[in-house]
C-alpha cells in the first residue's frame, strides 16, 4: 500500500485505506475514454488472402448471406476463418474514401472464409477489430447450423445465436485441460433386459453407427443405461452428445456419466449455468479437452469433436421445441448431425412419439424393445375409473376421490409415497361424441371442431369451415360434449381425507427433485415429479379427461406420455406398485397404458395421421400475422404446386403477462393464421418459398409482422 492511502491522509472519515484506493482507481478509469475500434484509413492489406468473408449477426432474411471485407496487415495473424469480428455496416456506396468504404455502424460477425479477391467490384470496407483469435465457428458447426437455417426458413445468423454462446473473457483466458485417453468398453449392465441391448452397445464400441428407437422400461435406470452407451462410444475413441428434456434429467445423466466414466470425461452445457461456466465448458468441448456432452436443448449444437453418438431423451417434451427463431426441435437438428457426420443415432423414452414411430416404420433405424416379459415384471398394476364407475360410486359424487382411487391411496401409504398427478390449469377445452368420446373433427380438413359463442354452429380449428349438421363417424351420435378443464385444489382435498400423512407439491412455483422413501402424498403437475426413493407405492392420475380434451393433434400422443413418465416412477407390479388413472377406459390411449404398450399406440396413430396427411408424414407450416399483412404475404408466396392451405382463422388472443406461446399475436392485437401442409418430399421447396417470400417482404420495408413457423409441435 502507497503513502498517499496511509491513515493520515485526507478522504473519507473512518474509510479504510484499500476502499480509498479502489474509489479513487475507479474514478481515473471512468475518466478515460474507452478507445474505438480504428477504422484502418490508408493501412497496408494482409499480403495473402487479404479478403475475409463475414457473417455478420443480422437476423433479417434479406441479409441472409456473406460480406467480404478487407483484411489489414495488423489484423492478418488473427483474423482467421472461425473467429469473432466487429465491422462496419450500413455505409452507402458514396462513403468512399482513398479507395475503402467508411462508416457506418459497428456490428458483430465471425470470419467464415479468408480469399484471395472478391466477387463484389467496388471498394470493401476494412475489418474494425478482431474480438477474440479463439477460433469458435468450425466448418461442421457452420454447416450444420446453415441446414438448420434452410429447413427452418430462418436465417443463418439466428441459428448462431443459438450454437455458439456469448463470449466470457474470463474463461476464454483459461487453459483446458489434456484430453484423457479413452475409456475402456463398459459392461452390458442392465442393457442386457433388452433383446438388442448388449449388441447395440458392441456396435459403438466397435466404431459402428447403429441407429435405434429405445423404448426403455419403467425405473430409473434408463440414466445409467444412457451412459454406458456414451461410455461405449467414447471406449472407440469418438465423442457423444446427450440431449434432455430438463435440469432435474441432466443431473441424473451426470451422475450417471461421473460414476461410470469418473470425473473429467464430460461436460454439461444447459442454459442456467451462468455465462462464465457455460463458456468454459462449451470452449472444452471445442477445443477437445472433452468428448462427451450432456445438457438441454442448448446443447444441440455442441461442438463435439469426432462425434459418434448421438443420444436425445423424451423427445415428446416440448421443452426440446427451441422458442427463439427459427425455433428448431432438438430432435430434428440431432437427425441432421447424424445423417452429416455419419454417427449413431438413439432416441429413446419411456413412451413414444409418432415421430419416432416412422423412424423405425421408414426403417431408418431399429427398434430397441424389451420382451414383454421384462414389460410385465418391470411395470406396476394400472387400473381405471371411468365414468360409469363414477356414476355409481358414492364417494366420487360427494368427494374428488373416487373409492377405487381412495382404496389405493390407503393401501400405498402402508408402504411408502403416493404419487398423484393433477393436470395444471389452462388446458383449453374440446368437443368430443358424448356417446364414445370420439374427437368432434371437421369433415374438409380433420381439425378439431370448437363451438362458436352465440350459436349452434360448429366452427374448425384449422380451415374455419362451418359444420352445422355434425355426426359421429365412429357410432352415428349427434350430441357433443364438452371436456375436463383445470385442475382443482387437489392437495388440500387429500390433506384432508388424510390427515395424519403430510402432502407435498411440485409444480410451477416449486419443484422437487426427489422426495424421501416414507409414506407421503405427492401432488404433482405433469412433468414435475420427482423420484421417490425406491419408487413409489401407488399412484393417481386424476382428470384424465383436461389432457385428453387439448384442441391439439397431439393430445392423445402428450396424454400418454405424461401418464406413462408418472408410472413409471412406481414400483413393479410384483411389489405392489398400483396405478389408477380416472378416464374412460375405452379411449385409446388408457388402453395403451393398461396394456403398457407406447409403441403400439404410435403406430396406429401414424397409420392414421397418414390416412389424413397429418405430420411427420406431411410437412407443415404455420403464418400468422394481421389480416392485411397476411393476405399480402400469402398473395407474395410461390407456394409448391402440391401445398394446401388451410385457413385463416383467427388466432387466440395474448394473454395478459410476459409469457406467450410462440406465434402468439402481441397484446391487444387479433391476428390470424394458415396452415400451409405439403406431401412428403416437398418441405424444403416449402421452407425455401416461405424464406424467399419473408425475404423479399422485408426487403421492401414491411413493418407488419408475420411470422412463419416451419413444423409447429402443436398446430392445433
């Protein structure tokens, strides 16, 4: 410390010296203009290659392509393709000066190619500033985020804010560690309960590029099960890359990796990190220091060197749809790095969705099942409560638990935790045959039919076609019905038909991890229970019908999942695991969880869908947008000659608050919306139309907006 900080000098009374010395420090910093980046007048070019193609961070359609800008002399070394840049953009062709082009504002970009001569023939403008020299936009990265950009009709500059994060000094000076040497081929473990298990795991340590669909049996060993097959991979000396749907899912994939791996061998990239960590580990994994990846949806992208493996859990959860333009799915953005680097594919679930059906229908990839033997010994008891047992039950006209459901809580609380799931508030309600609960479905398009306010018309969902004279395709009814909606206070309900046991919730405002192994009631909102020790003891699935009655081609498909996720979390029938689920036992999905059949429910609804021209065997896009600018940007559009166009309809008003659906319309303003479908073969001409027209729109200075969305996850 400095005389002039000693205690007999002047300041603060009483301040401590170390706090004069940083206030007056920080004064003579904030004093000192921060310097700008310089504008290179009159500099020598590189001497080689003096021209770097850049991407600059516009996400704007029409500017959806490279920039070439000359390369000073200073910046030659570093300045090298991959790395980040700041440049000057927007300057006019008159803003010439001694032969460069100057001003303009200052914009980030990464240097994608360094060249010889430009194709543009007038004066380039120089590069402003390189930010960092780390490399951090590779070539597979920046192809496979182009794919991305074409199929999605987004920009390519969009799909970058989502592959690479924003840069951390801090931890870009920090050295990573020495790659370790490969791991040795791991056991079979409990891969040996599935037919093909142990055979798929010796392909990847074999070097090989198996491609499976995993139905993976009710417990929580699907985690370990995930690392063995990533520990197989790493054993042949390729990476792999692991995508799931959660936090609370990630860091059981991580423990499951740490204790077959050991430490050092992974990483985690999820979004919630923090700025510092997730640079740190994602610069690892850039530069090799690891090959294994493990994260949400922000790690689609990683970029794992010599990837072989390719592995993404519960792909039905929609946290796998990406919110921010263009809105990828992680499921189809790991397909695209598997069929470009040639590597394994697994997606696997304790359900199955219709897209993971096709795979294995198109014959891209094998099913990876258990007997049903091993279904048998590892799932619990499910029973049903339907309506007809409802309207003869006492208990369940004067109480919200029915006495079979009643009967199970007692039972399960002998033993352990009781799960009951509660679908959360919101689901918007449908019209169903009040004879056999068929879906009410439009005659011209098969979209859900909604009742419109003040008369007796039905009206489509999709198409807004009218249907005044509506009857049931499957049993000839004429009266509809409208279905469950909300959840009610549940917990306060058995709180007090059990008043000795203490009840937990998870939900939005708090969910749990894992609960204790003793008797409790665990109320829960789908999607966020926890794992009990040693499984639960029974469970509830209450008001089947709010999940089932979602206007969404998805509802039967997302239903079945949540139930199976929930049981799943039971212990097998042989120990006494007990699930009741309150629905119609003849629907469809209740049979496919009574028989504990996902797979065979998918199938039939692919079969169906394809009957329709529903997604994933057709291609799909939704528009949205005011009524004028609609209609101009439909007008503008060179559609393919087989697309049809379903709509408009008017698009459900925002809510109040800061959270919307995606494509949702701003507050206060009514928008409506197409649906733009497409036969198999024809969605990238689709997605290439729609990118050209949205170009070509702003180009011209449209300032409404309308919003294109390629392969909606719920259209309704």
């Amino acid at each position: 410390m400095s005389s002039e900080n000693g205690q007999g000098d002047g300041g603060g009374e009483g301040a401590p010296p170390e706090q004069l010395a940083l206030i007056r420090e920080s004064v003579r910093q904030a004093k000192v203009p921060r310097a700008k980046p310089r504008t290179w007048r009159g500099a020598a070019l590189a001497k080689e290659l003096p021209v770097a193609r850049v991407l600059v961070d516009k996400g704007v359609l029409h500017l959806d392509r490279y920039f070439d800008y000359a390369v000073p002399e200073e910046l030659d070394a570093d300045a090298q393709p991959g790395v980040r840049v700041r440049v000057r953009f927007g300057a006019g062709k008159h803003s010439v000066r001694d032969g460069r082009r100057e001003g303009g504002g200052l914009i980030d970009g990464f240097v994608v190619a360094r060249v010889a001569e430009s194709e543009y023939q007038g004066p380039l403008a120089a590069l402003a500033q390189v930010v960092s020299p780390e490399p951090v936009l590779g070539e597979e990265l920046l192809g496979l985020a182009r794919a991305v950009a074409d199929r999605y009709a987004g920009s390519l500059a969009d799909v970058l804010q989502l592959a690479v994060p924003p840069r951390n000094a801090r931890a870009e000076k920090k050295p990573s560690p020495e790659p370790l040497p490969p791991p040795p081929a791991p056991d079979a473990g409990s891969w040996r309960r599935y037919e093909r298990g142990p055979g798929f795991l010796d392909a990847l340590a074999s070097g090989g590029a198996p491609r499976a669909v995993w139905n993976a049996l009710p417990g929580p060993e699907w985690a370990d099960e995930v690392a063995r097959a990533v520990a197989a991979t790493l054993s042949s000396g390729r990476g792999a890359l692991v995508v799931v749907p959660d936090g609370r899912a990630v860091a059981r994939v991580d423990a499951a990796l740490s204790a077959v791996l050991g430490e050092g061998r992974h990483a985690v990239l999820t979004a919630d990190a923090g700025p510092e960590k997730r640079y740190r580990e994602w610069l690892g994994v850039r530069r090799g220091a690891v090959q294994a990846v493990v994260g949400t949806r922000a790690a689609m992208f990683a970029p794992v060197r010599d990837l072989g493996l390719v592995v993404i859990w519960d792909d039905g959860d929609s946290s796998h749809a990406e919110p921010h333009a263009p809105q990828p799915h992680a499921r189809d953005v790991l397909l695209l790095r598997a069929a470009h680097d040639k590597c394994a594919f697994l997606l696997g679930s304790w359900s199955c969705t219709v897209e993971a059906a096709q795979l294995v229908e198109s014959g891209w990839a094998a099913p990876l099942i258990a007997g049903r033997e091993q279904v048998r010994g590892a799932a619990p008891l499910v029973r049903t409560v339907g309506d007809g047992d409802l309207a003869r039950d006492e208990a369940a006209r004067a109480a919200r638990l029915p006495t079979l459901a009643w009967q199970a809580v007692r039972e399960g609380l002998k033993r352990g935790p009781v799960l009951v799931q509660v679908p959360r508030r919101g689901y918007v309600p449908r019209l169903a045959c009040e004879r056999c609960r068929e879906p009410a479905r439009c005659r011209h398009c098969a979209g859900p039919l909604e009742a419109s306010e003040g008369t007796a018309a039905l009206k489509c969902g999709w198409c807004g076609q009218e249907e005044r004279a509506w009857q049931c395709q499957e049993c000839g009814g004429f009266r509809l019905r409208a279905q469950v909606v909300g959840a009610r206070r549940t917990a306060e309900e058995l709180g007090r038909a059990f008043p000795a046991v203490p009840v937990r919730t998870s939900g939005r405002e708090q969910v749990l991890d894992t609960v204790p192994g003793a008797p409790a009631l665990v109320v829960s909102t789908p999607g966020a229970e926890p794992v009990a020790e040693g499984g639960y003891a029974a469970a509830l699935l209450l008001d089947g019908w709010a999940m089932l009655g979602r206007p969404d081609l998805r509802a039967g498909e997302d239903a079945l999942r949540r139930w199976i996720a929930a049981a799943s979390l039971v212990r097998p029938q042989g120990t006494g695991g007990t699930v009741v689920i309150v629905a119609e036992p003849t629907l469809r999905p209740v049979q496919a969880l009574v028989r504990w059949d996902p797979v065979g429910h998918a199938v039939r609804e692919l079969s169906e869908r394809a009957e329709l021209g529903f997604p994933p065997v057709s291609r799909m896009a939704a528009v949205s947008g005011a009524p004028e600018a609609l209609a101009g940007f439909l007008a503008a559009v060179e559609l393919p000659g087989d697309a049809e166009v379903l709509g408009p309809v008017p698009v459900p008003d925002a809510a109040p608050g800061p959270s919307r659906r995606p494509g949702a319309p701003p507050p206060g303003e009514h928008w409506e919306r197409v649906l733009v479908r497409v036969p198999p073969g024809s969605g990238a001409a689709l997605a290439s139309a729609l990118k050209h027209a949205q170009a070509a729109r702003m180009a011209r200075g449209g300032t409404e907006p309308v919003r294109v969305r390629v392969d909606p996850p719920d259209i309704g």
